[in-house]
C-alpha cells in the first residue's frame, strides 16, 4: 500500500502541540503536575516494595520471584526514565531543551519499558496457567533453562523493537519529512503504518490475547472446581479444603479485576496507536497524551494487584 507522505504533514505541523503548553494556566497546570508527580512517586514506592518483598522471601517459585522482580524493575523504570520526559514535554519543547539524541533515548525507553512490562505480564499469565490449570506439568514447564530464555525473550525483543529499530529509522520509512516537521514541535515520535500495526500486535494485541485465553482457563477452571465440591459429587469437604476453594475463589476474583485493568488502561493506547497512521495523524496531541498516561498509570497497577494477590492468594508459593 502507497502512502501519500505530504498529505499528512499539515495534520502534525499545523497542530496545537506546540501551544499546548501556553493554553493551561497556572492553576491546571499546577493540578496536572502534582497528579502526575503523585503518579510518579506511588509507581516508585510500590514497585520498590515488591522487589525487596520477593527479593528477601524465598518461599516463592523461582519463575514467580524472577518475574515479579523483573516486571517490578521494568515498571520501575517507566517511573524514572518516561514519566518524568512526559511531564516535562507536557509543558515545553523537550528536543528544544534535551536535543535530538535525548530525545531518541527518551522513545526509545518508553516503547522499551512499556512493551517489556506487558510481555512479563503476559509469562505471568502463563505461570498462573500452568499452575492452577496444569499443576503436574508446573516443574517440566519452568525449568532454570526455561527461565532464562523466557527472560531473555521478555528483555530482548523489548530491547530490539525500541533501541533498534528505531536507532535504524524503521518507524519513520516514506515519513521523513513529516517526522522533521514533527521534530520542530517537540520530542515526538511519528511511526510508519507499518512499524504501528507490527509493533502494536506484537507488543500488546498477540500477549493480550494469550493474556486474555490464559485468565479465562484459570477463572472456568476454578469456577469448575468451587461448583463440583459445592454439588452432590462431594458431600463431606473438610475444613482445609474449604479454605483452599475459598482461596481459589479469590484467585478468580483477583484475576478477572486484574485482567480488566489490564485492557482499560493500555487497549486505548494501542487502538489509536494503529488508527492514527491511517487517518493522517490527525489525532489531537491532547487524546494522545491523554492514553499514554493512563497505559503509563499500569506501572503503579500492576504492583498493587500483585501484592493483594500475595497476600490473599500465596500466588507463586510451592
């Protein structure tokens, strides 16, 4: 498919990005900061307590303690290395101030971070599956072999999709021009239909489907289980049973909310994410910064469902 470069330039050059920043006054600009920051700080903290709570016990799995240590650093690092730019670009020009090549960093960190998070979510998934759905076949799965090359796919593609295929300016292929003109503007990052959709699919559309099949085992599989020990089938459950469907019953819960804030927070980003190429970018700078932030709120999630999960479910415990 041809795409038409000059069509799209004006739609990003005669945009409000620039001005965005002069169109809030003192008073929004003051709440949106401190919202933002308080953002910021929360993410920090509660990533922080996850690493040195599973760090300092080992009752855990390894596959839980490793990837939960490793999707609290990537959530972590979207909350020192992307958060802070995004505030900053909210208001001024960032590439006027940080120059083109921090400017690259700074994408490049955001697709790193922010794609390595969900890809960790997704192996997640995946361990809860087994171990709930498969349990016999838990330890041939999640060997130290296993794990390795889990983690090196989780960090590795990540790694490949933002620092490399953008240092090679895949992402901008046939918009050259729109991509300086964008530039002008402030540090944006303008994606190639191409790199939108490949990226997009890879990197949220495919794990959220396979998020979204493996939570769905894990709740039918425990709803089976509550229904057939609450039938005739099993007449006299003992005490510590019970409290083992109680449990599996809160794992359900969790699962299902966990899953639903998963889709709320990030499906908006990445929808607009493959439209806006095909509508000439003609998606406000506000929208967009608007969906960005609220997949970025996923970072302070993630820990907040995980250590409820700990606490009411022993998740990843032997």
């Amino acid at each position: 498919m041809a795409y038409n470069n000059h069509s799209r330039i004006p739609f990003v050059c005669d945009s409000d990005i620039e001005q965005q920043g002069d169109m809030l006054n003192l008073h929004e600009r003051v709440v949106i900061g401190v919202g933002l920051a308080f953002l910021i700080l929360t993410t920090i903290c509660l990533n922080c307590v996850i690493i040195f709570r599973f760090i300092c016990r080992a009752k855990h799995r390894m596959f839980t303690r490793i990837f939960l240590i490793s999707l609290a650093a990537s959530d972590l690092m979207v909350a020192l290395s992307v958060m802070p730019f995004g505030i900053y670009g909210l208001f001024y020009n960032n590439i006027a101030i940080f120059g083109e090549q921090t400017c690259f960093i700074a994408n490049s960190l955001d697709v790193m971070f922010t794609t390595t998070s969900i890809i960790h979510f997704s192996c997640l998934s995946l361990e809860r599956y087994i171990a709930i759905c498969r349990p016999f076949s838990y330890n041939k799965w999640f060997t130290v072999r296993n794990i390795l090359v889990i983690s090196l796919i989780c960090w590795g593609f990540p790694l490949a999709l933002s620092f490399g295929l953008i240092s090679l300016n895949v992402h901008i292929l046939d918009i050259e021009e729109l991509s300086e003109c964008a530039k002008r503007k402030g540090c944006i990052l303008i994606t190639n239909a191409p790199y939108a959709v490949i990226g997009s699919v890879c990197s949220f559309f495919l794990p959220s489907a396979f998020i979204l099949w493996g939570n769905t085992q894990v709740y039918l599989t425990v709803k089976h289980r509550l229904h057939r020990d609450s039938s005739s089938e099993v007449p006299n459950i003992s005490a510590s049973d019970k409290n083992i469907r109680r449990t599996e019953s809160t794992v359900a819960r969790t699962i299902a909310a966990m899953t639903g804030c998963f889709f709320v927070l990030w499906a908006p980003f990445f929808t607009i994410n493959i439209i806006d190429p095909f509508v000439n970018y003609s998606t406000s700078a506000a929208v967009i910064r608007s969906v960005t932030w609220l997949g970025y709120a996923n970072s302070a999630i993630n820990p907040i469902v995980y250590l409820l999960m700990e606490r009411h479910t022993c998740i990843g415990r032997p």
